[in-house]
C-alpha cells in the first residue's frame, strides 16, 4: 500500500513538471534531439504510407522532410509517428510531436479554440463522392435516399449532412472507424456512395480491383485547404514551417529543381541567389544555417516534383494540379516574396 | 492521548488520510490539466454540448435529427449502446442456459459439441469475430438491388432486413393497456395458482388460466375492432428500399457477436453452477421419483442460481463495455458518437470524460441490480 502511494505521487509530480517543461521553444527542442517529430496519417498512399522497404513515402511525408531539411541540412532526420485522426491535436498540444503533416484541414474553430496556427496551405482540397460506375448517377444531388459510408473523422459527416439538408433530401449514413472497413463496405455495395476529400477519393480508388469502375462525381462540398499545424505562440517555429513551405512553392516558380540546383547556386538571378543562400543571411533571421533553402530543395525537390512524385498524374492517385498549379498557371499556390 | 492507541481511531485515521491523499492527487491533476488547456488557449467546458450537431444519425433508438443539439446526440449514443447490450444480454443469457445444460448432458455427442462452441467463442477475440460476422453479412448477401424476396413485405440484402413496419393509428393506449392488465393479471394469478398448489398438493390448471388473462382482453379488443393497424410495407425507391423496419447489417453482427459471447460466458458459469450443487440434491430428487428434467429444473437449477448470479454480474458489465467494439463495424454506439463530437469540437478531454462517466454510472447500475438480486435469492441463514 505504501509503495503503490509513493508511485502514485511520484506520478502526480511527474505530471506536474511536464506541465512546467515547456519553457524551450519547439526549435531548441528539434536541435537538441537531433530530429524533428512529425505526425502523419496512418496508412493513407500518396501523403504518408511506407514503401516496401519501410520508408515512409508521400505529399505529407516530404513536406515533414522539408522542415528537417531547412533544420538540419538533411531531409532524413525525421521520425514519423503515424497520428490517430481523434487524437492527432491532442498529440501536437501535448509536445509528442512538433508539426502536425496529417491531411488536416485548417479551419477557424481549430485555428481558435485548439491552442495551434496553421502553416501555409500546402493542397487545395474539397470533399467529393465517389460512386460506382454502374450506378448510373452523375451527379451527387441524384444520390437523395441512397447511404453513403464514411469515417467519423474531421468534419466529412457535419458537411454531407449539411449538403444533403441544403437540397432538402434524406439519406442512409453509415460510419466506420476504420478505412479498411469503410472501404470493404463500399466495395461490397453496403453503401451506394463513399465520401472524403478528393484526395482521399483518389487514394481509395488507387486500391480498387479495378479503379475504372469507380467515378468521383464533380460537385465539391466543401473547402478542405489542408495546411501543416504547429503548437501557437511560438512564431519562430511557426516561420520555420511556413518558409519551408513556402521555399518549395517560390522554388517551382523559379525553375530551382532538386536535379539542377548545384547549377543555380552559381545563378545570376537576384531572387535565387537569396534562396538558395548565395548572397545574404536569410536563415540566420530564422536561427538557420544559411543555406536552409539549399537543403530543402535538394533533399524534397520544389513543390511540383513533390506534387507530381506522391499524387500526380504519374502515380496510382493520378491527380491533377488543379487548384495546386501555380498561381501564374492558374492556381492557387503562391509564396510571398523571399527576400 | 490515549486515543492513539485505539485501534479504531487509527483504522478511520489512515483511512482519512489515504482518501485525502488521492483527493489531493486527483485534484492536482485536474487543475494541471485545465491550467495547462488555459495556457494554451484551448477552450475547455461543456459548452458544446447545446450546440447544433449537424450531422446526421442513421440508426438511432430515439428520434434525431441534424438539427438537435450536440447533448442529444450523445443520448442517442447512450440510448443505441443500451439497446443492443440488453439485447445481447438477453438473447445470450438464454442460449447459454442451454448451452451451459448441453454440456453436461450424457449424450456424448451433445456434450461435445457444447464444448467446442464454448471453446470456440471464448479463445477468440470479439474484435475478430465482429469482422467475421460483419463480414460474411456484406459479403454474403446481395446487394439491396438484387435483395432477396423471402416474404411479402420482406427483403433481405446486405443493407440489412427490411420487414412491413405497423403503425397503430387508433386504440393504442387501449391496446397497451389491456396487455400491461393482462399482464398484472396473469402474474397475480400464477402466484395465487402456485400458493394453492403448495398448500394442497393438487395440480390445477393456474398456468392456463394466466396465459388465457394475458392475451383474451386484447384479443377482445382486437375482434371489437378496437384497433386500427396501418401496414407500412417497403417499396423500391431509387437505390433503396423506403418504409418499412430497417434492421441494419452494423446491428444484427454486433447483437450477434455481442449475444455469442455473453452465451459462451454463461454456458460455462451455468455448468460451473450446476456441478457445484450437492450429488446428493440429484439422489434426493430421484428418490423422491422427479425425472432427471423435472430435477434439473425444479431443484438443482434453483439451487445452482445462488452461485450463478455474481459471476453473472460480471458477464453483464464486459458485454455492456464490449459493446463499445460497435465502432469498428459501424454501428453508432455511445463512443462513436462521441468520436464525431470530438472530432468537431475537438474538446476531447471532455468528450472522454462523458462517455467514461456514463459507462461508470450504467456499470455500477447494473452492479446494484444484480446485487440486489443476489441478495434477494441468497440463502438467508435462519
């Protein structure tokens, strides 16, 4: 009995210094441990999957390396942690991980209310459905009585019910934890139609027996910009996220390639030479080495190979760019100046 | 100070000082915990709870809508939760009284089989065996397009059963009033009957008689045409069938696996049960010339109930917990719900501290229940 006492005070005190443990800010923290911790979906191909020789692969993936690029001159000094659709703010909050690369949709109610900031958006996203082809339906306003499956995370349920309400029209929801089992019931005709973003659609399709049987329809019902997530009142790491972003955005604008920039390290271009850290001392204003975007571009590449190597028309996903082209080729990602 | 050597003052003392310590702990915690969330700017509270929800709840044992409040959500949460681990409680009770009997009968045969179904169920987890079960539903069964006729009225595919639902336009109250009657009636009479026979010792017909006090004056009512039954028979809508009872496939693999466990359970605390009952009972009731059945039922079970009821009371707490694995298959239970909530408003410390609240309030419920009737059906000492 009085042992268990003792272990439970020492518990108590235990939690209570971790209460006071978060003097450090978040870049002190990644320096002093040598890597960067960064939260990422399960199992989810194309954003954060494992290939088969166990190295995580994808858009979520390569943007986590991007920071520990800019950090530590080197894309691989990073763990991932696969984070729980429920629990993932909580491991942000927590200080278990220190960016949150997750698919995760930056919305107002958690930019307020869940003590974090939201980074850059690094993909235009919207939630569609995804229906058999043998349906014969072409567009989801057909789809009023039908049941539609989905996962209870993020806000996919609050919108289909919203979109459904909107037109006045009843119909079946069913929710699964797990995306095995989502996909198994849409696959076996438990549900007429399955709805997440659009990403999301394409990654299920992606593992389908026959991908072609299955369409996404065109309406998009909500706005999911999905952006990396970082604990608040700590701007310093929060810049760090958003240049790295932004480094990968400003360098497709530029031409800068994972392949040629060695090249353009010797580039006359003013802009480039301030990127890459030729002239001036941007990283240093961020507690960097100078070279930061260097080594961001040369581990991850710019925006455009990252786009096109985990979720582009080349892969199993076989997106377009979409609302993810650049803004001079009629999208919408855009950096601000560096400089 | 001769108080401090009192053996009873120093027993309540440590006491005072053990609960006042955890106290001291638990608050510690709650207050690291919430300055903590202040700190960080995290809203904190039950605010929430009497928002809009705004989505929708397929399968819900009381009426909701995207409309109701968050609160209502999660009582539809508990509502669906307590639905089908009563069910399951019920249906899997029953069974294993069966099978529990089965296992010590002298059919070789029969005895075996109750093993390898006991064995079967309880060495493998329920998670498993909800997958298999939801499974071969949707797997097996056609899709609703294709969806079997097996009756008028009733469909069978992987959406579930849809079955003609009734609705009691008039005489209602009429109709739940003579059957609630009947029943009083039919209980009071069966007591009266069974009195009788004990202090005469002569057979009588009070187990007819109570059937016939149940079920005449609603019949009655029915013939009077007092009742006014509306038939809502499903029909082939656009993907789905409309009207009707829908029983959803997410239900019927979770009351499934839920009731085969629980049978598992207590088809080897019955047999544990029964052999604990004196051999000599067994002699006795032959000797007085009971068949092995009338035995059994009349004199070895009543006695093996003593036994029964707190290993029992355990079994009924794990399906009731169990049920939670609801969410792996898709049924809206109290923690899938709470799941979307969470997810929404993303005070899960709250959330959590709910659905743990109502699963400690219901467990400890049916803890009394059954304590209570345990000590209802006690030997009492004389």
């Amino acid at each position: 009995m009085k042992q268990a006492l003792l272990s439970i005070c020492a518990a108590a005190l235990g939690l209570a210094a971790a209460g006071s443990a978060s003097a450090a800010t978040t870049l002190e923290t990644v320096k002093a441990r040598g890597k960067l911790v960064c939260g990422v979906s399960l199992a989810t191909p194309g954003f954060a999957a494992p290939d088969d020789k166990g190295r995580m692969q994808g858009f979520d993936a390569d943007i986590c390396r991007s920071i520990a690029a800019a950090v530590f001159g080197d894309g691989d000094k990073v763990e991932f942690v696969p984070t729980n659709i429920n629990t993932r703010f909580q491991a942000l909050q927590s200080g278990e991980i220190d960016v949150l690369s997750r698919q995760t949709t930056h919305t107002f109610s958690r930019d307020a209310s869940l003590g974090l900031d939201f980074g850059p958006t690094v993909f235009y996203d919207g939630q569609g459905l995804m229906v058999p082809k043998s349906l014969g339906v072409s567009s989801a306003k057909e789809l009023t009585e039908a049941a539609i499956c989905t996962l209870p995370g993020t806000t996919t349920a609050q919108n289909i019910s919203d979109f459904f309400r909107a037109i006045n029209g009843k119909f079946e929801l069913v929710v699964f934890e797990s995306p095995d089992e989502n996909r198994a019931a849409f696959y076996s005709g438990r549900c007429e139609a399955i709805t997440s973003d659009r990403s999301d659609l394409a990654s299920i399709r992606a593992v389908a027996n026959n991908p072609a049987d299955y369409i996404v329809l065109p309406e998009t019902i909500s706005k999911e910009p999905l952006a990396p997530a970082f604990r608040q009142n700590d701007s310093q790491w929060g810049d760090i996220v958003s240049w790295s972003v932004w480094m990968l955005m400003a360098a497709e604008e530029k031409g800068i390639t994972q392949a040629n920039v060695d090249e353009k390290l010797k580039s006359e271009d003013p802009d480039v030479q301030r990127m890459l850290g030729a002239t001036e001392e941007l990283g240093k204003m961020l507690g960097l080495d100078n070279k930061w975007g260097y080594n961001v571009i040369k581990s991850v590449g710019n925006y455009g190979e990252v786009f096109e190597r985990n979720v582009g028309e080349g892969t199993k996903l076989g997106l377009t760019r979409g609302p993810n082209a650049l803004w001079n080729a009629g999208g919408l990602i855009y950096s601000p100046p560096i400089r | 100070m001769a108080f401090l050597h009192d053996m009873r003052f120093r027993a309540y003392f440590y006491q005072i000082v053990a609960i006042g310590f955890v106290a001291l702990v638990g608050w510690t915690m709650f207050s690291t915990a919430s300055g903590n969330l202040a700190k960080q700017n995290i809203a904190t509270g039950f605010d929430f709870l009497t928002r809009p929800a705004g989505f929708v709840i397929t399968e819900s044992a009381i009426a909701f809508e995207a409309t109701d409040t968050v609160g209502r959500a999660i009582l539809v949460g508990i509502a669906n939760t307590v639905k089908v681990s009563l069910l399951a409680a019920i249906f899997g009770t029953m069974l294993g009284l069966g099978v529990g009997i089965a296992r010590l009968s002298h059919n070789p045969l029969l005895a075996r089989l109750a093993l390898v179904y006991v064995e079967l169920l309880r060495n493998v987890p329920l998670l498993l065996y909800l997958f298999l079960w939801y499974s071969l539903i949707i797997l097996i069964l056609p899709p609703v397009k294709q969806a079997l006729h097996l009756l008028p009225g009733v469909y069978l595919s992987n959406s579930g059963l849809v079955v003609p639902a009734a609705l009691v336009e008039r005489g209602g109250i009429a109709l739940f009033a003579c059957l609630v009657g009947g029943a009083a009636a039919a209980l009071a009479i069966r007591i009266a009957s069974t009195r009788r026979r004990v202090a005469t010792g002569q057979s009588n017909h009070g187990g007819l008689i109570a059937l016939a006090a149940l079920l005449v004056p609603a019949l009655l009512l029915w013939l009077a045409n007092g009742v006014a039954v509306n038939w809502d028979f499903p029909t082939a809508g656009k993907f789905r069938l409309t009207g009707g009872l829908h029983v959803r496939p997410e239900f019927v693999a979770l009351l499934f696996g839920l009731a085969l466990s629980v049978s598992a359970n207590v088809a080897e605390i019955v047999r544990a049960g029964i052999q604990a009952v004196n051999k000599g009972q067994w002699e006795a009731s032959a000797a007085l010339g009971l068949s092995r059945g009338k035995a059994m039922r009349l004199v070895v079970l009543p006695q093996a109930l003593r036994i029964i009821i707190p290993p029992l009371t355990n079994t009924y707490l794990t399906v009731f917990k169990n049920s939670s694995l609801a969410i792996a298959i898709g049924y809206p239970d109290l923690v899938m719900v709470s799941n979307t909530v969470m997810n929404q408003t993303g005070q899960a410390i709250e959330t959590i501290a709910i659905f743990m609240g109502v699963y400690l309030a219901l467990s400890i419920a049916i803890s009394l229940l059954m304590n209570w009737y345990n000590a209802h059906v006690a030997l009492r000492e004389r």
